[in-house]
C-alpha cells in the first residue's frame, strides 16, 4: 500500500510538471489543455485552478453515469493542476524553437511515465477517462466514439477561445497511446491475493476501469 499511494503522488506531481513542459514547447497541446489555455487567456484565473475546476465539473458528470471514483481519482482533480502551476513558473516561456521542440518531447515521454506511475498504482483513473467509460457504459457506443465526440467538442471550444492548436496537438494524439501502453504495463502493481483489507482497497480504487488507451489527464 505504502508503495502505490507513493507512487500515485509521484506519479500526479509529475504528470503537471509535463503538462507544464509541454505548454511551454508551444508547439501545440493536447485537447483539454487547449481548453484549459483558452479559459486562462479569457478569464486570467491560473492554467492550475482552472485544471482543477474543469477537472471537477466532469467528475460531476460521473454521478448520472453512476460511477464511483477511487482516491486516485479525487487526487488527480485535487494535485495535477497545482503542479502544472509550479512547472509554468519555472519553465520560462518564449525560448527558442530547438529548445521547444526539446520541452515538449522531453514533457511527451514524462507524462507517458507519470501516467504509467499513477494508473499502474490502481487507485482508479482520473476523471475524464472515467467519463469515457462511463458514456461507453451507458449508452453502448465504442469507448473511441465517445473519447473522439469528447475530445473534439472540448478541443474546438479551446481553439475558438485561443488555446493553442498546433502539430503537438496531433503528435500527443498520436504517439501517447503507444507511449503509455508501454509503461503502465511496466509500472502497473498486480493486485494482491484477497485479503482482510480488500474491502477498503476496493472503496479506494473506485470501480471505474481506465479505457484505452490507459490516458487520463487534462489533455484526455
């Protein structure tokens, strides 16, 4: 136990400081993130709190899907936004094309580590994987039509308020399933044989299974 909830936090803490990386490569950023900059350049509230308000708003869309969240879900909305905060105010801004193109590479492979550390803790997904999980579950459709009607909904809100779309926001798309389908495997903590203990690990791994790809964050 003691090692999975480390590696939960490790794993968030990490995830916002690659969200930060790739926010500063300016090359383009994933799908919510483009949402995320769009609402910080209307409204000025920092890329951080507003991570964690859209983080809560779709973690309320759980309750009609009936979903129960696991603590590493309530985590994700809480710890994500803050951290990416503190990787904005280190990271500085306007820098160089090479150096980039360098951050969001380097800030790509990260959040692929982070999400292999935080989701192979099984401690439940984060909240916008479990809302493609839980449209996937109600309605029937394939977990791709959801995850794809979503993502392209929230993308065109961001880029219509000025979040920025570019060849990162297609290069996320397509190399961090294949990222992360190599390390959650290889972080992933395989479930003990049942224990006295089983019921409280199950109240907080929540009973949402991740979809898949195995991605949540504020980009899925």
């Amino acid at each position: 136990m003691t090692r999975r909830v480390l590696q939960l936090l490790i794993g968030l803490f990490l995830y916002g400081i690659a969200i930060a990386m790739i926010v500063r490569g300016a090359v383009g950023v994933a799908p919510w993130d483009v949402l995320t900059q769009g609402i910080n350049l209307r409204t000025g509230i920092s890329f951080g709190l507003i991570t964690i308000i859209v983080g809560a708003v779709v973690l309320l869309l759980w309750i009609p899907l009936k979903q129960r969240p696991g603590i590493g879900t309530i985590l994700n909305v809480l710890l994500v936004g803050p951290s990416a905060d503190i990787g904005l105010a280190f990271i500085p801004a306007d820098l160089d094309l090479w150096a980039r193109i360098l951050l969001f590479a380097g800030g790509l492979l990260l959040l692929g580590v982070a999400s292999g550390l935080y989701i192979g803790a099984n401690f439940g997904p984060g909240p916008r994987d479990g809302l493609m999980t839980g449209i996937h579950r109600v309605t029937g459709w394939p977990i791709w039509v959801g995850r794809t009607g979503v993502e392209v909904v929230v993308l065109a809100a961001g880029w219509l308020l000025g979040g920025n779309v570019g060849v990162g926001t297609v290069l996320f798309a397509v190399l961090i399933g294949p990222i992360c389908g190599w390390t959650i495997p290889l972080f992933r903590i395989a479930p003990r044989a049942k224990t006295p203990t089983a019921d409280v690990e199950a109240a907080l791994e929540g009973d949402v299974e991740p979809s898949t790809p195995a991605v949540d964050s504020p980009a899925n």
